[in-house]
C-alpha cells in the first residue's frame, strides 16, 4: 500500500467523490483507509452502564485504498541530485582502409 498515516488523499469514487482529507488509519491486512471527515455513518448506540449515555453517533468508516488518490505527503521526500557525465571524445584520428601515412 503507497498510502501512509498522514497522507493528504482525494477521494476518488463513492458518496464523498471529489473531498480531500488526511488518512488518520491504515488497515493493511484489508487494504483500507480511514480518512477523517469521509465516509462518515451514524451508528445507534444503546446505553450500556448507568452512566453512559446512548444515541447517535457519527463515525467514519473505512474506505478502500483503490479509491483513494495520494495528493501530497507531510513527510519530507528526499531528492537525488543525478550529475551528468559527459564522455571525452578521442582525439585520435581514424584510419579508412586504403589511406597510408605520409
């Protein structure tokens, strides 16, 4: 997967095409993202203990990494310098066949 925590993507098929946000989880077992404020699904939660409350609760789900594009990394990307080399020519004259040295 080239996709990484942190990553700025955009979102490229489903009900949130075109929105950009920053991937806060990477599933790599099931090839999925978790990109914050996408894909985000109401969930009904009942109370379990006295003190907890219930009611609806918005979390994002994943979303597939093949639909999801990488715009730019935080990360710092390392660039190579390539120096160009530049073959001497010889200075040697060549010989046709039937020339002779005078």
């Amino acid at each position: 997967m080239k996709v990484k925590v942190g990553d700025k993507v955009k979102i490229l098929a489903g009900k949130d095409k075109g929105k950009e946000g920053k991937v806060t989880v990477t599933l790599k077992n099931k090839d999925r993202v978790v990109v914050e404020g996408i894909n985000m699904v109401k969930r009904h939660m009942k109370p379990g203990k006295a003190k907890e409350t219930g009611g609806i609760l918005e979390t994002e789900n994943p979303i597939h990494v093949s639909n999801v594009k990488v715009i730019s990394s935080d990360k710092k990307e390392v660039k190579k310098e390539v120096k160009k080399t530049t073959k001497a020519k010889s200075t040697k004259k060549e010989k046709k066949v039937g020339e002779t040295n005078e």
